[in-house]
C-alpha cells in the first residue's frame, strides 16, 4: 500500500515540475519576443478614465504596472482623465505620478491637446 502512494506522490511531483517547466518556457519565450519585437521609437499613450476616485488608484496602478511590463515606460505616457474635476481623483494622480513619473493628469477639454503634445517638449 505504502509503495502505491510513494508512486502516485512522484507521479505528481514529475507533472508538477513539468508544468512549471512549461510555464517557465512560455514566460521566457515572451520576455524574448517583446525584447526583440517592440518598436524602438514608437511614443504611445493610454488614457485612463476613471469613473470615481475609488476605482482610480486600482485602474491607474494597474495600467501603470502594465505599461511597466512590457517595458515601455520610456516611450509612453499615461493620461488620467478627470471628467469631473474631481480633487480626490486629482490627488491620487499627483501621488501616483511620484512612483510612476509617466502618469500625467488631464481634463477632457485639453485632452486633445495633452494626447498629441509630444514627449520630448516636455524635456
């Protein structure tokens, strides 16, 4: 009975490690494919409209953090749009903007503007 069990758990721990080899492959194949398939002078922007300042730290860290994933935090900017000029949405962009410099804050009249505004005149 012992043996059966003593087989079953290597069964399982040789699947176990299989998957995570697999995972690591994948992950390793998509660190090399955005390494080598990003472009090199592309400027991007995403905007963030958030629809209240509760939502808008988790929506602003969470761009952020993808904008840091793919590793385009030197040729991209993120705009939080405040629809409603609202001060709590304003601070939590400001403190944001600390810890992620490419997160700018902007209203939807001078949205246009900010989008097109290139990033090196910000220099």
């Amino acid at each position: 009975m012992y043996k059966k069990r003593g087989e079953a758990v290597n069964i399982i721990l040789v699947v176990l490690c299989a998957f995570l080899s697999v995972l690591g492959l994948v992950e390793l194949i998509r660190l090399c494919s955005f390494r080598f398939l990003r472009p090199k002078q592309a400027d991007f922007t995403f905007v963030v409209v958030p629809k209240n300042a509760d939502s808008c730290e988790f929506q602003l860290r969470c761009a952020a953090e993808r904008i840091k994933w793919l590793d385009l935090n030197s040729s991209c900017r993120l705009i939080c749009v405040n629809r409603n000029a609202d001060s709590k949405i304003e601070s939590i962009a400001k403190i944001l903007s600390l810890t992620y410099p490419f997160i700018m804050l902007s209203n939807c009249e001078d949205l246009v503007y900010n989008i097109l505004e290139s990033k090196n005149q910000d220099v």
